[in-house]
C-alpha cells in the first residue's frame, strides 16, 4: 500500500539544527509503501510496520529535496513513482503542547479549512490528534467521488480494527523488541527474538 504521510519537519535530526527561535511547522511530505507479510498474529504485524517507518531515511526529510531539486534523471525516478491516493497526518498529542502555555484550542466553529473549488491530490486525506485525552481522526474526501456512506463504513472498519490493535497491545504478553530499537548492532528479527530467549532462559536458572 503507497500512502503519503505529512509531518511538521520539525523533528532533531541533526545536531546542529536549532529551531528553536522559529515558530510553525516546516512540513514534510513523504511517500511510504507499507507491506503487509504473512504474519501470525498482530504482534507480527505491528512490529513488520514498525520496521518500515523507521527505515525511512531521516523521517522523509530528503524527499522534497530530491524529487524537486536533485538533478533531472533523479527527479524522473520519483515523478515516475506511484501517486499514493491516501495521505495521513498525526498531529500529535495537543494536550502535551499546551499543557504549560496559556493557550487553548477554541472550540468554535472554525469555518472551512479549504477552498471550495480546490482540488485534491487523494482520494482520502486522514488527519489524527490527540485532544483532551481522546484520538480523534478526521476524514476528507469528494462526495464526487464517494457517499458518506461508504465513507463512514470505511472509517467505522478502521475503528474496528484500531480497538483490536489496543487490546492487543494491552494483553500481558503483548510488546517485544525490534531490529530497529537496537541500531547499532545490526541484527536481524530473528536473531533478537533467539537472543532474547537465550537471555530468559538464563535469568530463569539463576
């Protein structure tokens, strides 16, 4: 599945990038293929998209740079590339960014967000935040091109399946360590989960 995924831009990436007499977001904007393997279980799952999302070079900061000003022949690779039709935003946990600022978000009604004769690039623009302790996800679409019908059983299957992703992140026997969390050392799944064990087994005797 190909999804364009938007952040701030905002992230530390280098250590001698400072940001902080600047305001606003800088934006990233990023394609990411996202494969779903044979997997037993959702644990697998989680930890197999887990593995893709990290291994995105400098958390897409490069794209931009590279499909609009890197020399032609590398531009055509990327123009060439599929379109995703899906583009996803987490906007992160407000209720941490204005824990301490005498700011809140108003809860009037802001009006439209985008022009009316606008055209969209996606077929669904996904945007996510966390506000007083909730997660709420917005969907945007052309009611051109679906019902809200069909709109509102597609979310409600997405809130089917993030419920069953919580409660399996809940269960006791749920976590684990992935390749990623252990940069450095260079190893693969399957020997972490093999050197885990052998560490549990060990700890057990004594």
């Amino acid at each position: 599945m190909w999804l364009d995924v938007e952040g701030h831009g905002r992230e530390p990436i280098f250590d001698d990038l400072d940001v902080t007499r600047t305001i606003g977001w800088f934006t990233t904007l990023f394609p990411v293929r996202l494969d779903l393997p044979n997997t037993s279980g959702l644990g697998e799952a989680i930890k197999a998209i887990k593995e893709q999302l990290r291994n995105v070079p400098q958390k897409g900061l490069g794209y931009g740079v590279l499909r609009y000003l890197a020399e032609p022949a590398h531009r055509e690779v990327l123009t060439a590339a599929p379109q995703p039709q899906v583009r996803f935003n987490y906007l992160g946990q407000f209720d941490q960014v204005l824990h301490d600022v005498p700011f809140r978000l108003a809860r009037e009604d802001r009006g439209p967000e985008h022009n009316e004769s606008e055209r969209s690039r996606y077929l669904f623009d996904i945007n996510g935040s966390v506000v007083d302790g909730q997660l709420s996800v917005g969907w945007t679409f052309s009611e051109q091109q679906y019902r809200r019908e069909t709109v509102e059983r597609l979310a409600h299957g997405f809130t089917a399946a993030l419920r069953g992703l919580i409660e399996h992140c809940l269960a006791p026997e749920a976590g684990g360590y992935t390749p990623s969390d252990f940069a450095d050392v260079g190893l693969s799944q399957s020997d972490l989960e093999q050197l885990l064990v052998d560490y549990e087994a060990a700890f057990t005797e004594h």
